[in-house]
C-alpha cells in the first residue's frame, strides 16, 4: 500500500474473501501483527509518538501512571507529567512554521446552501484563531477559565475552540441543536464567563434563532456569563438555500437587514464578532500548559439524568487523537477527508478539529444536513471535493439507503469508510460498502465514547462488520455480573483494564460522580456500560448498553432525563422510557406515561408532551410513540420493569418470568393499549 508505516499498512490491509485460500501475503500479515503487538503493548511506544510534537518543556514523569482500583485510592490518569506544551501551537504554528503547511487548505468549508463555501488554509486559520484569542483575552477570559460554544458548523466554531486552547481556556461546546435549558444547565455547571453563539443558522430549510435560544438561557444566568460574543452568520452568510436570483437575493437581503436590525441586544453583555475581530492583532503568544492542564469539557447523558462533564486534558488527547487519526483512516498528505458529524460531539471534537489538524490534514467541514437541498448532497459533497476518507454514522447511512446512491456522482475518489455511534446493522454495512464504497474501500466500524475519546476498537478488516482489534494500548475484556473475567467464546460487560493517554480524567467538579460511574462496579475496571460479545474466532461484537441509557440517531441520552422532562407536565404523574428499534435512528423513544386522577389521554396531550420534550432537551429528544399506562409494572419493592416494558414497546410477547411483578394484570393492560405507528 505504498505507506513506509508497517502500522498503517495494517490499517489499509484489504483481505479479500480468496485470501483465505492463497495465503500468499501471510509473512507480510504476520510481521505486520507483530508489530502490532509491539506498539499495542510496549509503553515506550508513547514516547515515539510525542516525538512529532512540541513540548516547551520535556515530561519529568513516565509516559503515563494511573490508578484504577478504587479500592486501593483516588482514580487518577496522568499522562507526560512535568511536560509543558500547548494543543494550538502544536496543530497549527508547528505546521505553518516548521512543516511549511501555511499555503495547505485545512478546511473547505461548505454551507448549508451549496451556494456558501469557503477555503480556509492552515496560515489563514492561525491568523483568525489568534485574532479570536485576543478577543477572548480583551473580554478577561484567562487561563483556566471557562467559555461555553453554542455555534453550528461554521469555521468561526474551529476558530473560538483554537483560540481557547490557544489561553488554556476550557471550552465547553454545547450541540446547537439543545433548547436554552440545556444550554443554560451546561452553562451553569462549567460556570462559564463568555458565551459564543451566532444570530442564527439555516438547517436544511429550517431557520433556527440561535441568538434568542442563547438569550433564553442566559436569562437565568446573568450573573455568571459576563460576555456574549454573536457572529452574525445568518445575516451575512445564509440564505434559505432556494435557487438564487435576483429577487430572492434582493428578499434575502431584505430579510437579512430586519433580522439583524430585530436582533434582541443587550448592550452590556453582547458583542458581535465582527466588529471586535476587526481590529484584532494577528499574533498571540500561546500560553504553555501542563501536560495535564484541562483542555475542555463536554457534557454526556448520564444515568441518573443530570449531564456529566467530562474533562479531557491537553497532552493525552493531543497523542491520541493524532495517532488514532493517523492509523484508523491511513492519513496522506494528499487525502480529502470528511467526517460529517457536528463538532457538538466528541467526534467533531476528536476528528474534525484536533485529529485531522494535528496531522496537517485537510477536511471538509459541513454545515448542512444529508438531505438538503436534495437527497445526493453527500455525494455531491465527495465528487465535488474528491473526498478519499469518509466518516459518518449508521443512521446517516441509514437514512440515505432509502433512496438508493445516484449513480450520477463520481465516488472513485473514496478509498477508507468509516462509521461511528452505535452498532452498525448487517444491511446498511452492506450497502454502505457495495453502494458507496464499491466495494473497495475498507469500512472502519470505530467503536468509542466521549470518555474514551478515541477509537478504542476499530474494524481492520473490510469484510468484517464487527469490532476487530483494539487501538494501541487499549486493552479490552468481558466480565460477567460477578466481576469475573470471561474467557474464550461469552457474552457480558465490556470494560478496559487499563488507560491510555487520551482516556477522560474527571467529571467536571465531581471527581466522585466519575468514580462512581466508571470504576465502582467492577474495581480495578473502567466500565464502559456497554455489552459485548466474543465469538468463536475472538472477535468482539458490541451489543448495546448495559445501563438505562439510549442511542437515538448516535446520540446517547438517559431515560431519566427525559423522564424527567415529562413528568414536568401537569397531567403526568409518572413516566418510564424505554427504547424501540428504529429503521433510521437505530433506536428510538418509547414513552409509557401514567396520568393524575381525571386527566384524559388525548391527541392534544401527545402533542404538548412531545413539545415539552422538545423543549427541555432538543429535538433529537423528541419522542416517537407515547402510551397511555394507566400503571407501570414494578416489583413489590415498588421499581419500575424496564425489561417488561422494552419488550410490550417491541411488541415481544413471550415476557418470560413475571414472578416478581407486584401485579402481573398491568401487562396485559399495557399490551393491549400499544402504539403500533408513531
Ligand atoms: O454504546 C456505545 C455507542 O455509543 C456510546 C458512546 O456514545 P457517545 O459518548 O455519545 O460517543 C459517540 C461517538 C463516539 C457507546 O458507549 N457506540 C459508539 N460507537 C459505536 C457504538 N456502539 C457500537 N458500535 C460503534 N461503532
């Protein structure tokens, strides 16, 4: 393959169904598993990865400690410890400067309109992220201090994370798609002093007023956000995406002059981008961090409903979404590479921002969404730019199989798929690698978390749809509820034995909640809350999580929390969240609520509680069936049975034992008032 690495010659490795007969590359696949081993297992290895970089100051401590016996003291992870460095310097002054990258596009930006697109170069987008830096430092933000994103894909989203990790700020990226509470709650447990947000942003042919969202939030958090710092993306740069002419662009222009000038403005608070950008100097020192300095903070469902911060650090995450980048996608210097997640998730974080960058790669930055303005706008997107790597997600993929790929765009650019999220099922794999791929691109199912980063497993081989080999230095095993390993062929909990550098280190301000989530149930494990399964051969499939937690279109959100947002309702005096499987989500909301005395169930009432959901989360929240359950089946000690209501919501009719249910007459009841079509 051409590549000197022997890693990465087993990323591109291609097996074809006759190798198993010819058996003829089995040296070079032998030496290539060798060294495989060598970099899973010697610790050094590390250290010829933090070679690439630069460190203001050398590591005084190992490679990496830690601790993950809980019954022995604090989890902790430290990584390079005594090292000084920072993350902006390192994935973009050392390429401008030392590698000669300046002139290179890191990103073509395309809008949502197909009519909006830009390239930004490496040297255009240090200017811009230090002339963000200033800002932020002219608004008081320090070292340390936090700033809360609220943007969509726009280039100004990769400029204001830089420029934080540029101070040793801690950004704090909340998905523009979460109402104002969410917003606010995240604000309020990071206890960010700057905001920045846009005036608005066009999703497919949805406007979404970004600018009163934030001013909902920042309602009942004035006291802590002292600045809001607004690009003025719709006003300038959108329009509805309609074809262009002279009247719509002259109505356009219109509208955009109303918006701006209707803009709710508080002048002690609000700024816009462009006027403090303006003027901004083109050079900022960077601060030089601790190795384990925060970097930032993103907030993930957590079980018990409330979201948990979960804190990554600077020189870890740096080594590992580098290599995990380099390896898993076989990163050249002449790749086109497009991951079409949103950087409101850590895979935006990880591998649009700070994987892609600190390779001096060039990506495609996506603001729309897959089915505007036609349903072959990811295809026009790779022709257009002649992508050679490709990310998504199962749902995505999902969602297009139903309109088949248009033969009329050239995809013969394409040589490595990759899908991430939630388990990949057997039909979209197919037509994901036969329809898009030609068959002749590897599909790399990479399987991870927000706490963990990166990839911690990844499939190598094309012709395998399940999880293969665990990344360097990750090392995986099942448990059963005991806590006692599972050998050979076995189903049960997937936990990690021991980190790796890019591993999170805590929840924000609740080092305890970390402990609890992660390390109590099986100590000595990270527990990962999902289920996995060994096969006969060793390989591990992922079957789904193991804690109340679900995964609608690849994002993970806790039955609590939308619980929580239903029970809000004045009518509802309970409710129960369980998951059904989905054609497009992969899975989605079914909701049993149980009314207060003399409240009807009616249409009207689904309405108001979807809306509610709505609103309290975001629309990825929004439930697709709510059922009447005049009572819920629980125990004798009163708690609810999920697995009996996961399974009358999938329409399982064999409930298996019922012995402990407090009054078995509920199923049937149940049963019988199922939603069929959402
Ligand atoms: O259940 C697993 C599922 O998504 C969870 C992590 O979600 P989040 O922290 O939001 O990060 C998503 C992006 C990495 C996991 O615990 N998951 C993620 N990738 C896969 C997956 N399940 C199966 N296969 C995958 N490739």
């Amino acid at each position: 393959v051409g590549v000197p690495h022997p890693a990465s010659r087993l990323v591109a490795l291609a097996l074809k169904p006759d190798c198993i007969q010819c058996l003829q590359c089995l040296p070079i696949l032998s030496a290539v598993y060798n060294t495989y081993l060598k970099y899973h297992f010697v610790s050094a290895f590390w250290k010829e990865v933090a070679d690439d970089f630069f460190w203001k100051k050398p590591a005084t401590g190992p490679m990496l400690q830690y601790n993950f016996d809980v019954t022995i003291g604090n989890i902790y992870v430290k990584c390079m410890e005594g090292a000084k460095t920072n993350m902006c310097y390192n994935v973009l002054d050392r390429l401008v400067r030392e590698r000669n990258l300046g002139e290179k596009v890191a990103y073509y930006w395309e809008g949502n309109s197909p009519d909006h697109h830009m390239a930004i170069t490496y040297s255009q987008l240090l200017s811009q992220v230090c002339r963000c830096a200033n800002v932020l430092k002219k608004m008081g933000v320090k070292k340390g201090d936090r700033v809360s994103i609220y943007l969509p894909m726009i280039p100004e989203l990769v400029y204001t994370m830089l420029a934080c990790a540029r101070i040793g700020a801690v950004h704090s990226i909340v998905f523009a798609g979460f109402s104002s509470e969410s917003l606010c709650e995240r604000i309020m447990d990071a206890q960010s002093s700057v905001l920045v947000t846009a005036d608005g942003v066009y999703r497919g042919e949805k406007l979404i007023n970004l600018k009163q969202i934030a001013d909902e939030a920042l309602e009942k958090c004035r006291e802590i956000v002292t600045k809001c710092l607004i690009v003025k993306h719709h006003a300038l740069r959108t329009k509805s995406g309609a074809a262009s002419n002279i009247m719509t662009d002259f109505m356009s222009g219109i509208c955009s002059l109303f918006w701006c000038v209707q803009t709710p403005w508080d002048s002690e608070c609000d700024v816009w981008w462009e006027e403090v950008m303006r003027d901004s100097p083109e050079e900022c020192e960077p601060e030089w961090l601790d190795a384990e300095d925060p970097l930032f903070i993103l907030y993930t469902s957590g079980s018990t409903g409330k979201p948990k911060g979960v804190l990554h650090t600077v020189a870890g995450y740096l080594l590992y979404t580098s290599l995990t980048f380099k390896y898993v996608f076989d990163h050249h210097h002449d790749d086109v590479y497009w991951c079409t997640a949103d950087i409101g998730w850590i895979t935006g974080h990880s591998y649009i921002t700070y994987g892609p960058l600190a390779n001096g790669a060039t990506s495609v930055l996506f603001e729309g969404i897959p089915v505007h303005p036609h349903v072959g706008r990811f295809w026009e997107i790779i022709e257009k730019y002649k992508v050679t790597k490709f990310y998504t997600a199962p749902t995505a993929i999902r969602l297009l199989m139903k309109y088949g790929r248009e033969p009329l765009y050239d995809l013969s650019s394409l040589r490595i798929l990759g899908t991430v999220g939630e388990p990949i099922n057997p039909e979209a794999w197919q037509w994901y690698h036969e329809a898009v791929g030609k068959g002749r691109c590897p599909v790399v199912d990479t399987f991870w978390q927000t706490e963990t980063v990166k990839h911690s497993y990844l499939t190598l081989n094309p012709h395998l749809i399940f999880q293969t080999f665990p990344f360097f230095g990750v090392e995986p095993t099942i448990l059963n509820e005991h806590g006692e390993e599972l050998e050979g062929e076995a189903e049960g909990y997937l936990v990690f034995r021991r980190p790796w550098p890019g591993i999170m280190r805590t929840v924000y301000r609740n080092h305890e909640r970390f402990e609890n989530s992660y390390f109590k149930k099986f100590p000595g494990f990270y527990v990962t809350g999902d289920g996995c399964r060994r096969d006969k051969d060793g390989y591990y499939w992922i079957t789904g999580r193991t804690d109340d937690m679900l995964n609608v279109s690849g994002h993970l959100m806790s039955t609590a929390e939308v619980e929580a947002a239903l029970t809000e309702h004045p009518a509802v005096a309970e409710a129960a969240v369980v998951s059904r499987p989905h054609k497009v989500k992969g899975e989605c909301l079914y909701c049993f609520v149980s009314l207060k005395d003399s409240r009807e169930f009616t249409h009207t009432l689904v309405e108001e509680l979807k809306r509610l959901v709505r609103e309290k989360i975001g629309p990825i929240a929004t439930p697709d069936f709510i059922q009447n359950a005049p009572a819920l089946p629980k125990t004798r000690s009163g708690k609810i049975m999920r697995r009996i209501l996961r399974q009358i919501a999938r329409n399982e009719k064999d409930l298996g034992d019922l012995s402990t249910l407090a009054d078995p007459k509920v199923v049937e009841e149940l049963f019988s008032q199922r939603c069929e079509a959402a």
